[in-house]
C-alpha cells in the first residue's frame, strides 16, 4: 500500500543532484532501493565522496566523528534530520514531517524503535545513536512479521540490548523470524561469552568458536545461568531451530527431553538431553560437526566393485547417482555407468538418483524447464530401471534468494511436478537444495523428500534456517574413502532413513519407435500443408474464430506437452495434434455454453451456502441449467474427461483415485480444469483417445495403429453417430499431414 509520507521520502531523495545518489520511484512504498538511496545521501551529506549502498565501517566512523556518540536536537544538520526523518517514516513509525528539524515527534518515533529493537535499556532516550542510525536505513522490521512468534521475538530483543555495545555487534531483526543476520548475531553473543575480544569474534563458526564450546562444561539439567548466559543462548538456538523450550537460563528436564528428540530428529548421537558439542553444531551452523560419519554419500565417480567394498567398509548403505550429465559442453561423464546398478547392489548398497543437468544458476529456473526436466528425468530413471515409488532428487545448485525461490524455483517445480503427473510418473519428486528452497517446496505439496545441500554454509538459503522436517540425507562434507582402486571422493551424507535408496532395477532400453520435439524450422511447411488440406477439400466451415495458422502454432507451442505425452504413453503424437489442430477453432457457440455452464456452478455453490443457511428466497436456478460443455483448447467435455481418466487409473496409466462423477463438485472441478488448465486439457486428449481405442475394441500396439485404427480412434473421439465418422476420416487425414513430418524425426 502506497504511504504518502513515504512518497515524500523519495521526492526528498530526488531532490539531490549528486552523482551516486540514484533517483527512485515517488511511489509510496519502502525498498532496499529506497534505504539504499538514504544511505548514499547521508554519506554525501558526511562528506564522504564513494557513495555505496553499505553503511559500513567507513559511514559509521565517520558519523561518530563528526556528530559524536548521537543525533539530536543538537546536531543542527537539516539534511541529516531529514534523512532520519524518511527512515522513519520508511520503518512505519512517524517522522514529525520531512522539515529538517529533530522535533519531539521524531524524538518520541526514535524512542519507540529502539524499544522495538529491545535496547532502549542500553540506549535510553530520544536521541540516535550511530549503531542505531544504520539500522534504521535498513528494511530489517523490528516488530513482529507474518508468522513470525513474539518468543523469537523476545530473544532477537534480548541479544540486541545485552550486546549492541559490542564493536562488531549490530543491531539484529526483531521480526520473530530465524534468518541469516539472527544467526550470526547468535554466533558473536556466544564468542562474547567464551571471552573472545572485539578484535577477535567475527560471527563465524570458526576453529575458536568450536574450541570455545568444547572447553565449556557440557550443559544439562540443573544448569543455570549466573554471569555467562550459555543456557539463554544454548535456548536461544534450539528455539530459532523450530523447538519450543523456555527462555529462562534454567536447563531443565522439559528441556532435556526436548533436545533428547532434536538429536534423535537431527540424527546426533544421544547425551541423555545434555548439549554436547555436536548437539550446539547442529544448532549454529547447517553442517554441524561436518566430522560426522555418514551412513549415505553422493559422488559424481562410477562405483566400482573395488569402491562399492572401500564405501561399504567405511559404513556407508546407500550412495547417489546422477541421472544424466549435465547439458552443457564437454559435461564431465558423472552419470550412472552401464552395469553400475547392479555393482552398487552386489556391493551392499542402496541407490537414489539425483537429476542434475544444471540448476546453477538463477537463469535455468522457469515453468518451461521445470516440464522438459520431468520428461528427461522420468525416461532416465525408467531406462535405468529404478522401481515405482522412488524419489528423485532434483537439484537447486545455487544460492537463491527468497523472492527467486517464490519468481523461478517454485513455478519450475510447479511445472515438473504438474508434467509428472500428466506423463503418469510412477515416481517421487525430491530435491536437492539449501534448507529454504526444501522447506518452501514441501510447504508447497511440490516435494515429498528432501536432500539438503548443507555443505554450501554460507548460502543464504541455509544461514538462519532449520533443517528441512522432511529431509533424507543431509550432505556435510566432502571427504576421500578407500584406498588405491578402491579410492574415491564423496560428499558425506547424513541419512535420516526417509529414504532407503533403492536395491532392484528393471533396465529398459531406449525405445526408437517414440516421436521426439517437433523441428520448428518446418512450422511454415506444416502450417503451408495444413491449409492447402482444408482448402482442397471444401471445408468451408473452418473460418470461425481462429485462422489454420493460428491452430497449427498452437499445436507447435504445445508440442513439448503432446511429445512427453507421447513418449509416456506409447502413443503417436499427431492422435493429439489432429484433434487440437481442428478443435481450437473454437466453434462461435462454445463461448456461450461455457458462459451457461459456469453459471450454473455457481448457482450450485450459491444454493449449497443457502442450504447451510438458508436466510431469505433460495437462489433462483438458471435458466437453461447447462451442467456441462465441450471447452478448453481441445474441446471436451468434463463427463468424458472423468470416465476417459478412471479408465486411465483402472489401467495403472496414471496415479490417484478414481473420480466420482456422481458428485457434482468433482464434475464442476474437472470442467474448470479442462477450461482454465491447458496441460490437464491436452493430458485428457491422449486419454480419450486411449478409452476409445478400449471402446471400440481396438487393441494394436498404439505405435502401430492402421490407417482403419487411426481414423476408428479419431472419431470415437467426436461421438458415435455419421458425422462422428466423418470428423475421424477428417482428423485422420490432419494426422497423416502432421505425421508426414514427425515421422522422419524418429530415430531409424
């Protein structure tokens, strides 16, 4: 929502001259952008002529040495008051205006934040000090936000007002959330309480920081705080970690049990609930003690018989394997070798497969890559024989931030899941990533299992996050097993036992009997054939609402969903593309049934809410009740979507239950998918033709149709009276133009 006080802001910002000193948008709404620019012009007004976007060490020393210890109604610097003044007003809280002065308004604002940061002890007053002054030109929220909690809350308070005097402690985040500047202001309290200086603690879980644990006395019920606060802290971290225990410096026996379950959850050796070193590791840093041993790893190297026996030898059960190479030049050869599954198994181990052809980088990510990466990984996983059921582990191989996991990797996995369900996919979607990309998508329903790239600690998808609850195998180090031909590098994989990995494989070659990708450069070609079709053969009707051209690039834009359908289903693609080339005319009466069957549904939904309760006249029904209607880019309609996918189901085709057409909020469901969802349209088209060929009784290899098959399928499609059989003559002669240039795109 647009704030005038902050538009105001940002005419102020604009009305400097400087370069350096961005313009930004007069819209109303707080940024990075915005505080990045506030920053410059404080820095311009110090003096300081290398504008950056950092208040650093630079900015604070030299606000400290011109204004001293604070900003107040003394510092007389109008331009600075009214910098302060837009950063308040930016944090939410009231500037007195944007007039240069420091009055009581702004004082009170200024009195009011630092009690939000929690240091209003520590910094009493209205004044604004340095450490203060750069958290302000930040968008860091210092009350409560979304589902953040009051006890995180009260914790990020905590250390604010106990450390902020510390030289390298700034001022962290009162949001109620875990994140990366939280953490690492956990980190620098504890360095604070092992007695590192300030010359000495950096925030990072370092070599000192570890030792500084090691030599405290393991923590454990009856524990109490007195000058040091090893238990708050030791709170602190379980509590940022997701596990409800108290904050009082008092390690008790609720407590105990709780990290008696944390260490079972994180798969730690148990201490009786005591916090031992690995337990603290776990807690501060996404590793943990990276010196673990695993009982799973991952490895871009062939497993031999000599390295199955290293592996097994050093206590590791289960090993992941590539899919496929990557798709780039001169792609290093890491995926599973020929034979090499049944060396694995002979060796004593499990397997789950990793699909990686790239993902690292932010640019890979997008709904059209999602779907061409479920068919590609689907037919690997079935040509090297993995069983129905197991997970694949599709990999996010760089550091996304938040807002890139929500614009690209969720509509990718979005888009790979939705085509694995379409393509029938008898297995599991996982994923390879930093704890917040597998967090989000299991919140999503889009992965079941998660691998979590741990090892990346420094990424911000794992600094300030807990581990994933759904994770399989959690990776933590990189290490060398065995010895001589035995020897091998490997990532060091914790298992939680989600995941078993798998042990028996049913290999299948590639079949060169399916259609691949459509070459786009015979577009114009196709479309050229298409048109002289229709027009030597009189189909005057065809001019309703969109040209030949128009169709036949829908069927091209299509083409990757029609082909994974293909390919999934043994079937020839121009079944699809015949049908969808000619019912995307969209008949000048379709729009009006569609109109009478949504109408219909939501006099349903109306009639249903009145039944519940029923306050006044019950809604009037309308008048013709149309409960159904050919719609969606291949024209059909939602009773034969729902006996076409049951069939489908009944055959093992596709996954899930049968649909209940009988209720009439399954068939409004179906209807509105195959309206409004291109995908679930085009799945249901290769469906229908499947139940047809069942219907008819034709029971050829769907690869080898005759002519008389084809056309038999291609009008059952349309109906079972005369002009049904004419629509299949038709439709055939589309598909023998389509297959005329699909055909010599299949390998021989």
């Amino acid at each position: 929502m647009a704030d005038e006080m902050v538009r105001l802001a940002q005419r102020f910002i604009n009305s400097y001259d400087v370069p350096g000193i961005p313009k930004v948008e007069e819209n109303g709404r707080t940024s990075w952008t915005v505080m990045f620019a506030l920053t410059r012009a404080l820095q311009h007004e110090l003096g300081i002529t290398a504008l950056s976007d950092s208040f650093g060490a630079t900015t604070l020393s030299t606000l400290q040495s011109r204004f001293g210890p604070q900003i107040d109604d003394l510092t007389r610097h109008g331009n600075v008051y009214r910098i302060v003044q837009s950063g308040l007003y930016c944090k939410g809280y009231d500037g007195g205006g944007i007039d240069g002065s420091y009055n009581s308004q702004v004082a009170e604002s200024v009195s009011a934040l630092k009690a939000d940061m929690g240091i209003a002890g520590a910094y009493p007053g209205g004044a604004l000090e340095p450490k203060v002054f750069k958290a302000l030109l930040t968008m860091d929220p210092y009350v409560v936000v979304g589902d953040g909690t009051e006890q995180v809350r009260s914790i990020q308070q905590w250390l604010n007002g106990r450390y902020v005097h510390r030289r390298e402690f700034f001022i962290c985040p009162c949001d109620g959330h875990f994140s990366r500047d939280v953490q690492k202001a956990l980190i620098f309290a504890l360095q604070y309480e092992i007695g590192m200086g300030d010359d000495v603690a950096n925030g990072r879980f370092g070599p000192g920081t570890q030792d500084g644990i090691r030599s405290q006395a393991m923590l454990g019920v009856g524990a109490s705080d007195t000058t040091k606060q090893f238990v708050r802290l030791f709170q602190a971290a379980m509590r940022f970690n997701g596990w409800d225990v108290a904050f009082d410096g008092h390690y008790s026996g609720a407590l105990a049990d709780t990290v008696s379950r944390f260490q079972q959850f994180a798969h730690l050796a148990p201490t009786g609930g005591s916090a031992d070193f690995r337990t603290w590791a776990s807690l501060l840093v996404s590793t943990g003690d990276p010196t673990r041993p695993g009982t799973a790893c991952d490895c871009v190297t062939e497993i031999t018989p000599a390295r199955a026996q290293a592996l097994r030898a050093a206590g590791y059960t289960t090993v992941g394997r590539y899919l496929t190479n990557a798709s780039v030049p001169n792609a290093r050869n890491k995926k599973i070798q020929p034979g090499e599954l049944a060396t694995i198994v002979a060796g004593g181990l499990s397997v789950f497969p990793i699909y990686q052809t790239n993902g690292g980088d932010r640019e890979y990510f997008s709904p059209q890559r999602g779907a061409l990466d479920a068919l590609a990984a689907l037919e690997a996983a079935r040509e090297h024989g993995f069983q129905a059921g197991t997970i694949i582990y599709f990999a996010v191989d760089y550091d996304a931030v938040d807002e890139e996991v929500t614009s690209r990797v969720i509509p990718h996995f979005r888009a790979l899941a939705s085509r694995m369900a379409h393509y029938g996919s008898e297995y599991r979607v996982g994923v390879y990533a930093p704890r917040n990309i597998c967090s989000r998508l299991a919140q999503a329903g889009l992965t079941v299992s998660s691998f979590v790239s741990d090892m990346s600690t420094a990424y911000s998808g794992n600094m300030g996050f807990p581990l994933p609850r759904d994770w399989a195998f959690d990776q933590i180090s990189t290490i060398w097993v065995g010895a001589d031909a035995g020897r091998i590098e490997i990532d060091n994989d914790i298992a939680s036992g989600r995941d078993p990995g798998q042990t028996q494989f049913t290999p299948r070659a590639p079949d060169r009997a399916l259609d691949v990708y459509f070459d786009r450069s015979h577009q114009d070609a196709l479309a050229r054939d298409l048109v002289t079709y229709i027009e030597d053969n009189g189909h005057d009707d065809w001019y309703r609402a969109r040209s030949p051209e128009e169709c036949a690039a829908k069927v091209m834009d299509l083409d990757p969903l029609i082909t994974g359908l293909a390919r999934s289903l043994r079937m020839r693609k121009a079944l699809m593309q015949a049908v969808i080339f000619w019912e995307y005319q969209a008949d000048i009466t379709d729009d009006a049934a569609d109109l009478a069957v949504a109408a219909h549904y939501r006099w349903r939904e109306s009639f249903e809410a009145w039944e519940q309760n029923p306050i006044g006249p019950a809604p009037p029904m309308p008048i013709p009740a149309v409960e159904d209607s050919s719609t969606g880019v291949a024209q059909i309609f939602a009773k034969t979507a729902i006996e076409a996918r049951n069939h489908a189901v009944s055959q093992g085709l596709i996954p899930g239950a049968p649909l209940d057409g009988g209720d009439w909020h399954v068939f409004r469901d179906v209807w509105k998918a195959l309206r409004d969802d291109e995908d679930y349209n085009v799945s249901t088209v290769a469906l229908v033709h499947i139940h047809s060929a069942h219907r008819k009784g034709v029971t050829a290899d769907r690869l080898a149709y005759t002519a008389a098959d084809t056309a038999t399928v291609l009008a059952r499609y349309n109906g079972t009276n005369d002009d049904a059989t004419q629509y299949g003559l038709r439709a055939r002669d589309l598909y023998d133009i389509f297959e005329r240039y699909n055909a010599p795109l299949r390998t021989p």
